[in-house]
C-alpha cells in the first residue's frame, strides 16, 4: 500500500496503491460468511486490510509485510478505525517458504479468507517459489517457470495457507488474465479450483498509474460449475454488470471487455480473417529504428492527424540497399496497423504511396483492393478502437496479437 506523498507510479517493491472503492468491491465479492481468520500479505499501509475489517469487525486478522514499518502503521490504523478483533503482524516476506509453519506457530485457527495487492513485477528466482507452485498444483503451469509473474506466486502461497473450501481474494495485472503466457495457468487454475469470479477494474484504480488489473475470486475446492463469471467494475461504483462465459473461454481470456465485445459483435458473418491477403510483424525494435540510415516507420510516427488517412510515403520510400532482405515493407494499398503502445488503436493508416520498412511495434495488413477503404474505415472508427483496446492486453502499454487483430468483425 502507498499513499499519495510517495513517487509516482510504483515503488523499489513494484506495488501500486489501492483505491478505497478498489478494496471495497474486492472485498465485497467475496462469498458471505463470517471468517475466523482473514490474511493479508504483503499488506503494506493497509487498504485491504482496513476495509476487511469494517465488514468482519470480530474477525482476527493476520498482516505479513517485510517492511520494518508496517506493524505499527497497521495496528494504529485498524484502532482509528475501531475494529474489535484482533491482529497479529508478521514482519517477513510474503513468499517465504517457511511462511506456514510461522503462521502455525502464531494462530492455531485456519484461515478462512485470503486478501492480496500483490506487486506487478517479475521477482528474481528463488529455490522456495518452485515449491510454493508444487504444493498447489501450479508447477506444470508454465513453459518457463523462473519467469512467472509475482502475482502467480502470491495467489500460490495464499492457497497453501488457505483452509480447505476457504476464499481469496487477489488482484492480478492483467496479463495473469489475458496474456497467451499465461494460458497454461489458466487451465490448471480453473481445472483445479473454483473461479468463483473475475472482475476487470479501470485504469486509474490504482494511485499514481494507469495499470490495468482484475480481481480473481478464487475458493479452494473443485469448481463448482461449468461457466465462470465475468465482470466489469464501473469507475463510479455502481451495479457490477456480469456476463458467463464457458470453462474454454475463461482459459482463452478472463476479461469481460474482450468477451463482452465478442457476444455484441456475433451476428457479423465476416471476420478480418476471412479477406485478409497477409499480416505480417513489422522486424526492426526501437533501438535498431533510431540506427537505421533509411526510414522506418515507427508507432512515433504515426501522428493523430495520420489516424483513419491514406498517407503518402513517396518522398520517404524505402530503399531496398539500405536495409537487410528481412525487413518487413507496406507497399501502396497496405493497411498499417499499431501493434503495442498506450494509444495503438489511434494508430491506423493506410499507405496511398511509397513502400515504408516497418518496425517491430506495427503490423502490415494486405487485403483485396475492393476491400481497402472498408477494411481502413472500419479499424480507424469509434467501433474499431474499441475493438482494438478491449482485445489488447497488457498492464501498462497494451498489446494486440495477430489472432485477435484477425478475429475483428468486419461488416462488407
């Protein structure tokens, strides 16, 4: 947890604040019982932890935090707030493999709800963390394991200490959700335990950044059902609008927006798919643009003006001697499309004349020339910068994959 007087975006630790309505909600979706015992690690300053103690007011509350400061700061926070119950603090590091025994010692009663902010960073590998996966059935999960995002081995470790059929409540980046990465976690988490629910939050729920997160509500148990819930926290918190969606499609994404977009847009008989001639990755990363002697179009270049136009790239064309045989080149009647970046789906246009060497953040997309203008119409709209964004993933500088760009709706 972090308060406003801190740096912005995020800290040495890699954690973004809460927002009070973030905690709320968080809070909120978990299942109505009365807990004996709730945990929160890596507490910090305390946002999850104070709004679970406004609602379980009796409940005995266990905070773990590695910073030196939390203790105090949590303890005077929850009796400003008049909580009954009591708390106990754990000065170590949340992913301790020892964290259990440490628990045991200290509080015999199980824990029956789980809570976690957990950092959005990749931590550097640690002996214990492969265990941490194993004792939960998440060790296969993944192709290479000693890249696994923070959040995976928060919600492993809240597994461990969770009592059978008991809840966590976590919030995870949104590549724990959407990214292709992480499709193999997917499976085993949903084939393993019951997804109660996942809840897509805004950006700007977090202070100081724009990260794009979810809530996972998970209980330890067998699932439950076939469908999971998916659902969208409104920035004015208001009626939670919720769709289901089937096992298979949970594990492809779980994020509402994408699978919301999806069910408006299925009476389209045509997809992107069905008329386009080529897509390719443009090959040149930003280091290798900013070396080259000739022009490569960059998204940098792409100005707000371009968006939705046929430009014309004759007085800067590319010239086959000053760059490799690889490199990937749009040619007049291309469509040009942003692949990564904060504002990608602003970045459409079509290439009128020249032939323009690609970087590696933009795509090249080839249709039939009756198809063109359409095809540049349809993804420079209203419509399809909303496609683009709810199907791009990505915590911060969102991306699109060729699957879901090819997957776009098109209406000839």
């Amino acid at each position: 947890m972090r308060t406003n007087k801190h740096a912005k975006r995020t800290d040495s630790l890699g954690r973004y604040y809460t927002c009070p309505s973030v905690s709320q909600a968080l809070i909120e979706q978990l299942p109505e019982i009365t807990p004996r015992t709730v945990l929160d690690l890596g507490a910090g300053e305390g946002a999850l932890t104070l709004a679970a103690s406004s609602k379980w007011i009796d409940a005995a509350i266990i905070t773990v935090d590695v910073d030196t400061d939390a203790s105090s700061i949590l303890s005077n926070r929850l009796q400003i707030g008049g909580f009954q119950g009591k708390h106990h603090h754990l000065p170590q590091d949340a992913l301790d493999y020892e964290l259990h025994d440490a628990l045991t010692q200290s509080h015999s009663a199980p824990v029956d709800v789980a809570i976690c902010n957990p950092p959005f960073l990749v931590p550097r590998w640690r002996k214990g963390y492969g265990e941490i996966l194993e004792d939960v059935g998440l060790s296969g999960a993944f192709p290479a394991v000693k890249t696994t995002d923070a959040a995976v081995l928060f919600l492993a470790q809240n597994l461990r200490l969770l009592a059978a059929g008991g809840s966590v409540g976590i919030i995870v980046p949104d590549s724990i959700a959407s990214a292709d990465k992480y499709v193999g976690f997917r499976t085993s988490l949903l084939e393993k335990y019951d997804l109660v629910r996942s809840i897509r939050l805004p950006r700007r729920s977090f202070l100081g950044t724009d990260a794009l997160a979810h809530i996972l509500i998970i209980s330890k148990r067998t699932p439950s059902s076939d469908s999971v819930k998916l659902s969208y926290l409104p920035e004015k918190y208001e009626e939670v609008p919720t769709i289901e969606v089937t096992r298979e499609q949970a594990i492809r994404r779980l994020d509402y927006a994408y699978h919301i977009t999806n069910q408006s847009n299925s009476y389209y008989g045509n997809r992107l798919l069905n008329i386009a001639l080529e897509l390719k990755r443009g090959r040149q990363n930003s280091a290798q643009v900013k070396q080259s002697q000739s022009f490569v179009l960059h998204t940098t270049g792409i100005e707000s003006r371009m968006h939705g136009q046929w430009m014309d790239f004759s007085h800067r064309s590319f010239s086959p001697a000053a760059a490799t045989r690889s490199q990937v080149v749009a040619e007049p009647g291309d469509v040009v499309v942003a692949r990564v970046g904060r504002n990608a789906a602003k970045k459409v246009i079509g290439i009128a004349k020249g032939r323009v060497a690609l970087s590696d953040c933009l795509y090249k997309l080839s249709v039939s020339a009756e198809y063109r203008d359409r095809v540049l119409h349809m993804l420079a709209s209203e419509a399809g910068q909303y496609w683009l964004e709810t199907h791009a993933y990505g915590v911060a500088a969102s991306q699109i994959n060729m699957r879901d760009l090819l997957s776009m709706p098109i209406d000839i």
